[in-house]
C-alpha cells in the first residue's frame, strides 16, 4: 500500500507569486432590473453600453444652485432590463470558470440596495437560471469524462486537500456505503427537487476547451452565511433534539501557512454532478435567514458564501493511475457572494431584531467600502496605510484576494425606481471608485513534465487489447485447439493383443517422434517469428522513442513559442486595458475641464452682472454725491445766514448793555453831583437828563432782526402764554434727581404728579413707568445754575430689558437783581422799578425739542 500525499492551498509556490507583478482592475459590470409597474417613474437611464445616467426624480428637493444635476457613471459594461440570464453568464461568469480549471483563483459578489435583483442574479429562478448554476454546469460539462473516483481527494481540516491511493479510497466509499443514512444511489440519479429541476435547458449548456485531459478532477462545495457578523455553516447537519433545539454554532477565520483566510471547520461536500451540487446549495439556501420587509418580500438579512473547489492532479507514465506526488496537486477555488442589500430603516421601518440586521449589514457594506478606499489611495498615491480587514468578517474573509492574486468580478444592481434614487446615487459611486483598485493576476497553471496523452493512449492499447481478445477468440477456444491436433500426424492403433508383439509399440514411437519433430520445429519457428516480431517492436519503440522525443523537442519548442505568444498577447492586452484607464482618466479629466469651464462661465456672467450692478451703483453714488453737494451748499448758505443774524443780534445785545451801563454811570455822577451840591447850599435845577444818541445803523439792523427783543418797553412786561409741560399728563413718571445736584431755594419748582423718584435709575423703576425724566444742572454762560429737565419715554426691548428715547428738554433758567437789565430806563421813577427784588418773578423757561439716542438698559 502507497503512503497518501498531501496537496497544499493555494497551489501556486511562493516565487512564482511573488515573480507576478501585474495587476489588473477589478471588473465592475452594471445590472439594470425592470421597474415593477409601468406607471412607475424612473431615475436611471443607459446612455451607452458603458455608460448609465442617473437624475433626479420630480419632487426632490434642488441642489443649491437651483438646478436638478444629472451624473453619469462609468463601468465595464452595462447590462440593460432585457439582458437574459444566459448573455450575463457568458460575459462574466463563463471567464472565471475557464480560469478556475485552468488553476486560477476567482472572486464573483453582486452589490447593490435592497430589492434590486442580486438574489435574482446569482440565483434565478426555475427555468432561467443564474449564474450559480450555469456555473455549476459548465463545469461539470467540462470535467465529467475526467473525474476522479470518489474519497480520492480528501480535504484536510486546515485548508488543504489529501490524495489519497485507490485501496484507501475504495475502503473509504464502502464505509459510506455501509451508512443507513447516506443514500447509496447517487445523487443524480435520484429524482431532482422541482425548485430547479428545470434551471437550464439543454440547448443552454457549454464546456470549456482548457481541460487538460492528463488530469484527474474532483469538485467540493461549500456554503456559509454571515449574519449579524457571525459565521455559520450551511450545510452542518445538526444533531436532532425534540425537547430542546439548538442553537447553531458560529464558526470562525483562521489563516493557513500560505497566509489565505478559511473558515475553520467548514463542510466541504464532494459532489460528481450539476444536480447534486445545486442539491447542496438548494439544502443551504433553505436554511439562509430572510425576512419580509417593506420594501422587499424576502429580503436576505445575511451575506452568503458559495465556495467551489476544484482539485486535480496529473495521471502517471502509464495513464492509467492519479501520481502519487503531493507536490502536483492543485487546488484553485472560485467564490460566488451574495451581499445583503443596504438599506434606510427610515423606509423599511424595522423595528427589533429586523433593526439590528439592517445595522450590521450597512456596517459591514461601509467598511467593505472603507477598504476599497484604502487600497486605491494606496496604489494610486504610493502610502502604507492599513487596510481595516479585520472590522468585518466579509472583508476579513476575501482579503487574500485583495492582497493576494486572482480575479476579482462585482456585479451592481440597480432597481431604477425613484424611491431609491438616494441609495442608487451612493452605491454607483462606491462601485464607479471601486474600478480603480487593482488586484494581481493570477499565475499560468502549471506544466508538467510528463508527456501529454497519456490518457488516449492507454485507452487506445486497451480498446486494441479489447479488439484482438475478440478476433482471437480467446486462449482456450476448442477450434483452434482442435485444428493445431489435426495438423500432427495421425496416431496409428495402439491395441497391444499379444505379449510377444513388436510392431505396434515401435510404430507408436516413430508417429510420438515425428510429432515431437513437427513441434519442435513449430516452436523454432514460433521462436523464430517472436525474435522478429520482438526486433520489429524494439525497433518501432525505438522509433517510436525518437519520434515522441522529437515532438517532446518540438512541443517545447511550440510551448516557449505559445509562451511567446501569450506573453506579447498579455503585453497587448495590458497596453490596451492601460490605454482604455487613459482614455477613462482623459474622459475623466475632460469631463472636470467641461465642469471647470462652465463654472468659469457662470463666475464670468456673475462677474459681468456684478460690474453692470457696480456701475449703476457708481452712477447713482455720483448722482447722490451730486444731490448731497447742492443740499450742502444750500444748508451752508442758509447756515451763513444764520449766523450773521446771530452775530448781528448779540451785537445788538452787547451795544444794549454797554448802554445801559453808560446810564447807570450817568445816574451815579448825577447822584453824587446832587449830593455835592446839596451839602455846598447851592441850589440850581437838575441838569436835564440827556437822550439816548440817535443809532440809524442799530434801527436799520433791528428791522432786520426779527428774533431781537424791541429796545424801548412802553409799558409793564405782561407774561406770554406758553406751552403746557409735558409732564402734566396722566402717564406714570420716573423723576430721575442725581444726588449731585444743588437744592435752589426759589418758589418755583417742577413738580410733576404721580411720579416715582430715584436718584439712580432701576428697571424695576422703568418696568413701571411709561415716562423718563432726568434733572441736569450745569453753570450757564453768565455764572447762574441752569437747571435742564431732559424728558423720554420708555419702552421694552427685545431682550426683555427696558430702554428710554429722549423726545424733549426744558431749560429753567434764574436772574438776580444782581444782573443786569436789558430794560432801557426813562428816568429815576424806572430806575427804582429796576431795582425791584425780581426774585418773586418766575424764571424764564426754554423749551427745545430735539430727538435723542436711545438709552439702553441691559435686563
């Protein structure tokens, strides 16, 4: 009994991965999904097949410019509502399973909102199938006629695959036999689950052309979901617990020597058919969590992972037998990944355990997003920033893919229906970014030293083995037994009668001798024509040798020719898909310049209108510059005016008081000339009292004046009629006194009814109040008190405090029998009127209005 060998995953070797340095972009293709009602309005329109427009629905709300903006979005292909199952499979699935028997690793996810056909996609539905299946027949299409017997490959429990000899397998197939539970009739032979019977038809089906026939296959699936975070095997069969039902358990991520993630106890099932796979998937799918929302009848609140391994290695020398060489085995895999949609709990209006899957799928889709984002400004601007794998166990799970090497394919649905236009607009540009990540291509399969056809011909040697055993008839056929008897001599009669006879027994011998002769003689020639025989076919194995070492030469020849070949076929494709990223990144560039050059035209036109607005504004400066000139002028010359008056009228007023000093000096003299004459005894009349000079100029000025009191009073002074005090109304007063101000001694006083006096002012004081009035003295021009009463009213601001406008002051002024008259005396009987104690006489009061400041209080 052989020792078995163990295969190792990946299959590539270290320095051919890390001898690969090409990258590739990952393949982003668009799906547009029919809209569910004819009448419903649609936000997503197919500008080409590259490119997808999305604009607002009516109704939404403008961005700030006014104006609804259309984006245009730019992917690998673009799938419109009328693409069937089988055109989606042949563009993007069909690549990755020729890849995947050609031992290249592949990645295959569909993304986008919730109820915008992934399920659909990756799944189909009876009688249109997606891509999962199609995918699962194409393979087994290719594969079935070289398919290893069952048990020969063995998967290990650390991500790898055991080769196991046909005695361990057989020994391995009868154990499983022997189970009650284990069905001994294959599975596609049993009778197939009507859910999809009828996936594909048989006018759909496809092979692929890179099988290598030297080869020996064998295919695993497995299926597990990640929900709310957690792992959990799809296909485990759990133990059967009437009484208490238990809970299945989660699994967890471990990382194999050669630093790919796996899920550590996993179900690897071996299946030999189209159906008995999907019968695999179709027991997992029925155990994966969905749910009823608002916006989907079964929405998937989990990610599901399908996994489908394919192990082979090569026959031996003989073609007859899987070698027995760990080193040879290959093992490649190919996921396919159903993501959750995303969605807005705001539409879905979840509630519960709805609500927490809802959280945990849109975490899981953002920091899928957050890597995308990482890895591109890692590659395109050369920085060393960590990739957060780890925050997630989807990107956790798929992060040799981005670090190591394989094909990486996404699928965007799209459901063109207003209500998700928010939801679409985000994933698109999530998808359209995505494009710039770049993954390294995957490695050739590897070349094996034996020859090729090793298959062929040792099915040829046993078809003719075949044919000849049936011309030949057999060893022990009796006709020939029969014909070569006959060829011998014919044995003459043995009867022996008498003892003393002589004849008979000599006659035996001379007939056993010729027969002996002719055998001999056959048996030279058979030895004869068995040396020729066996000269020809050494020589014809010699030939033989040199013809297939010519063509192994040639071959080599024809493979470093092909190796050629396909390097400059890469070479060309890598020029070109680089030529396509420049033309993408030109359309890119030239669709910012457009988006640069129409915002410089719209500064432009806003410039212009600005400048027009200034113009205006400066011709209507000038104008009103203009205008304030002539009221200037007119208020200045008026001012001018006013002035001279003013200056005329207190000339006026000093020439008044120089003149009344001049007659009470004259009166002095007359007092003391009279007393000096009166004391002497000399008695004469007194001197005629002398006129006022004669002052034209001052009459002519005083016509002029109209504001200047008349010189000459002809009789007592009779008290005008004035203006009522503001004060006297019925309105609340606050009688603001400062503690500075002087006490007047004098009769009349301001006393001003209901009234509330304070030396400082309070709000509670004002908050009652309706009027404001402040008493100010200060020292006038001639050296008396003046006492100004500045008056307001109150009112209540907007912060709730209280503020006073002053609206009024009143001057109350007082004169003294020290001050002099403007009154122009006659004679003595005047003079003693003058001198009349004047304190009884009222002081004179000036009244101005003026509009104040407000006075603020803070609350």
């Amino acid at each position: 009994m052989q020792r078995t060998g163990k295969g190792k995953t990946p299959r590539r070797h270290g320095p051919r991965k890390a001898s690969n340095t090409e990258k590739d972009p990952v393949g982003v293709y668009c799906r547009i999904r029919p809209l569910g009602a004819e009448d419903e309005e649609c936000c997503v329109d197919m500008i080409s097949s590259s490119t997808i427009q999305l604009h607002a629905p009516d109704g939404l709300k403008a961005n700030r410019n006014g104006e609804f903006k259309e984006t245009q979005y730019t992917f690998k292909k673009i799938f419109g509502i009328n693409t069937t199952q089988v055109e989606l499979f042949d563009v993007i699935a069909k690549p990755l399973i020729d890849d995947l028997i050609d031992c290249k690793n592949g990645l295959l996810f569909t993304y986008g909102v919730t109820g915008s056909g992934k399920t659909f996609t990756m799944t189909g539905a009876p009688g249109d199938g997606g891509l999962l299946p199609r995918s699962l027949d194409m393979l087994f299409n290719s594969i079935s006629a070289f398919q290893a017997k069952r048990f020969v490959f063995k998967p290990d429990e650390k991500n790898g695959m055991e080769i196991q000899n046909q005695v361990d397998a057989l020994l391995e197939r009868q154990k499983r036999d022997s189970q009650p539970s284990v069905p001994k009739t294959p599975a596609s032979r049993q009778r197939a689950d009507p859910e999809f019977a009828d996936m594909i038809s048989a006018d759909e089906a496809c092979k692929s052309e890179n099988v290598d026939e030297d080869c020996c296959y064998s295919v695993f699936v497995s299926y597990v979901e990640i929900y709310n975070n957690y792992i959990y095997d799809l296909l485990e069969d759990a133990s059967f617990d009437p009484i208490r039902s238990k809970a299945p358990q989660s699994k967890i991520l471990r990382e194999d020597q050669n630093h790919n993630m796996y899920v550590a106890g996993c179900t690897e099932v071996e299946v030999k058919s189209t159906e008995e796979a999907f019968e695999v998937f179709w027991k997992g799918q029925k155990k994966r969590r969905t749910a009823n929302t608002q916006l989907n009848r079964e929405s998937s609140r989990s990610h599901s992972v399908f996994t489908v391994k394919l192990a082979q290695a090569p026959l031996d020398a003989d073609g007859d037998h899987i070698l027995q060489d760990r080193n040879q085995v290959n093992v490649s895999q190919l996921c396919l990944v159903d993501l959750a949609g995303s969605e807005r709990t705001s539409r879905t209006r979840a509630e519960g355990s709805r609500l927490r899957e809802a959280g945990n799928i849109n975490q899981s889709l953002m920091t899928l997003r957050t890597c995308m984002e990482v890895l591109r400004e890692n590659q395109m601007y050369g920085t060393n920033k960590m990739v957060p794998y780890r925050d997630s166990k989807v990107t956790h799970l798929f992060k040799n893919y981005f670090d190591g090497e394989g094909k990486v394919r996404m699928i965007l649905c799209v459901n063109p229906k207003a209500d998700d236009y928010e939801e679409t607009m985000l994933v698109m540009r999530f998808a359209e970014m995505t494009q710039e990540v770049e993954v390294a291509r995957p490695a050739d399969g590897p070349i094996y030293v034996l020859p090729a056809g090793r298959r062929q011909r040792h099915q040829a040697s046993r078809d003719e083995m075949s044919r000849r055993h049936e011309e030949r008839g057999g060893p022990d056929d009796p006709d020939m037994l029969s014909r070569l008897i006959e060829s011998l001599p014919a044995l003459p009669p043995s009867e022996v009668v008498d003892a003393f006879d002589d004849q008979t027994l000599p006659r035996l011998v001379e007939v056993l001798e010729k027969r002996q002769h002719i055998r001999q003689m056959i048996s030279e020639q058979f030895k004869t024509k068995a040396n020729t025989l066996m000269s020809m076919l050494q020589q014809f194995d010699n030939q033989h040798s040199a013809k297939e070492t010519f063509l192994h030469n040639q071959q080599s020849k024809l493979n470093e020719k092909d190796k050629m070949v396909v390097s400059q076929k890469m070479e060309l494709e890598r020029l070109e898909k680089k030529s396509k990223m420049l033309e993408y990144k030109i359309d890119i560039l030239q669709k910012t310049t457009d988006m640069y050059e129409q915002d410089k035209r719209s500064l432009q036109n806003e410039l212009e209108t600005r400048e027009q607005r200034l113009q205006r504004e400066l011709g209507e400066r000038r104008r009103l510059e203009q205008r304030m000139h002539g009221v200037v002028t007119d208020t200045r010359h008026k001012w001018e005016k006013e002035c001279e008056r003013r200056v005329n009228a207190k000339q006026m007023e000093m020439q008044n008081k120089l003149w009344v000093k001049d007659e009470k000096l004259k009166q002095l003299k007359a007092i003391v000339t009279e007393s000096n004459s009166t004391s002497g005894g000399s008695s004469s009349e007194c001197p005629e009292k002398p006129a006022r000079p004669s002052r034209e100029r001052d009459k002519t000025i005083t016509q002029k004046r109209s504001a200047s009191p008349s010189p000459t009073p002809t009789a007592l002074p009779v008290h005008p009629m004035h203006r009522r005090s503001h004060s006297a109304g019925g309105e609340k007063w606050v009688d603001h006194k400062p503690s500075s101000n002087l006490e007047l001694d004098t009769f009349m006083q301001p006393i001003i009814p209901n009234a509330i006096k304070v030396s400082t002012p309070s709000e509670k004081a004002l908050s009652k109040c309706q009027k404001y009035v402040l008493r100010h003295q200060e020292l006038a021009s001639d050296g008396e008190i003046e006492t100004q009463l500045i008056k307001g009213n109150v009112f209540k601001t907007r912060g709730g405090g209280q503020a006073v406008q002053f609206t009024d002051i009143e001057t109350l002024s007082q004169e003294f029998s020290t001050a002099p008259s403007r009154k122009r005396r006659s004679g003595s009987g005047e003079g003693r009127v003058q001198r009349e104690n004047i304190e009884n006489v009222p002081p004179v009061s000036s009244t101005s209005s003026s509009h104040g400041y407000q006075k603020r209080r803070k609350p």
